[in-house]
C-alpha cells in the first residue's frame, strides 16, 4: 500500500527557496523508496490557514450538535486540516527560520491541528498524543548557522516544532538544514551540503 505523503510549504520565495528545494529532494528521496507514494501538498503561502479567533475557539469547546452555522464554519478549516494530517503516512515541513522562529502561517497550522479530543488529550489525567505512527521530515532553511555556535541558542524552530508535534504524537522526528546562506564563506556551498545530507540519509 503506497504512503501518503503530506508536504507543507511556508517560504513565499517558491521554486528559488531553500527551506523548499530541501523539501523537494526530501520527497524525492521518500519517493525512490516508494514510487506508489501519494503527495498532498498545503502550501500555506498561498493559502494560509485563518488565525484563531473567538468564533473558532468557541466552536472548538460547543457540541457539534449545537454548534450554529458561523461556528460550523468557522471550525471547518481545523477539521480540514486534521483530517489531512491523520490520512498521511508522512510530514514533510518546509520551515525557512524567520526571526529565530517559525513563519506565522505554520504557527497557523499549528493552531489549526492542535485540539483537545482530536489531536491530544487529557484522558487519563496527563497530555496524551493522538496523532501517532507518523514520520516528520522538517527542512528548516537560514542565512545563518544555527545548528552550532553563537547562534544556536537564537533558534526557537526545530526545538518548538519538536515539542509541538511530539505533544500531539508524532515523536519520529527528522531535521535537514540548509544554512549559511547569508554568508559570503558559506552561501555556495549551503544548498548542496543540504542536499548532499537527505541522499546520504538512510530512508
């Protein structure tokens, strides 16, 4: 049975962005190990996922059985979204570092999949995961070298997004990078060390 692969883009730079072109040869890879895989792809930089607002909130803690129609359709695009997560096999998240951060429009994601009694729960007295038995891949792109020296303790991407999804159960967890492009001694080499990393990678 081929896997479902579901690609999130962020980065508005399309084919000529880095955190994208790492994506790509991610999915690639995924794809000579099983070329009956299926991708969706949520390109959220076209379509961004609406922020949270009291509506949805509202929806979200309301019986779907009471819910009226504004919060029916307010909530909508969360159940999309779950729903598209829960029917893939694997992640793959394309994550240029704005900031020292997350773009805003995956924070938005985020906001979207992260529900109580979808997501995760609190069944049992303690947070439980539901979202289990995925592989993440994440391509986290930056002109600077986060992954060691001065600047590591700067990077709030992969350590949320790591915590973030492993509280929602998807603890299979998978970092590529591309970083240094912004610097002069680095730049021409950024891209292809990244790319030379996912074919050594074993998947």
């Amino acid at each position: 049975m081929s896997q479902k692969i579901l690609q999130i883009i962020t980065s508005t730079k399309g084919d000529t962005s880095f955190s994208n072109q790492l994506s790509n040869a991610v999915i690639e890879k995924l794809k000579e190990t099983d070329p009956q895989s299926v991708v969706q792809t949520l390109d959220l930089s076209k379509t961004p996922l609406p922020y949270l607002t009291d509506l949805h909130i509202s929806a979200v803690y309301t019986p779907e059985e009471n819910h009226t129609a504004e919060q029916t359709a307010a909530i909508q695009y969360s159940d999309e979204a779950i729903k598209n997560l829960l029917e893939s096999d694997v992640i793959v998240i394309g994550v240029p570092l704005y900031n020292f951060g997350i773009p805003a429009v995956l924070k938005g994601w985020i906001d979207q999949i992260a529900r109580a009694g979808k997501t995760f729960s609190y069944a049992d007295g303690s947070p439980k995961g539901l979202v289990t038995d995925k592989k993440v891949y994440l391509s986290i792109a930056s002109g600077a070298i986060f992954s060691e020296g001065p600047y590591k303790s700067y990077d709030f991407s992969e350590s949320y997004l790591r915590t973030v999804l492993g509280f929602l159960g998807m603890t299979d967890v998978t970092t590529f990078r591309v970083e240094g492009t912004a610097i002069p001694d680095f730049a021409e080499n950024a891209l292809p060390k990244a790319l030379s990393s996912v074919e050594e990678f074993a998947f």
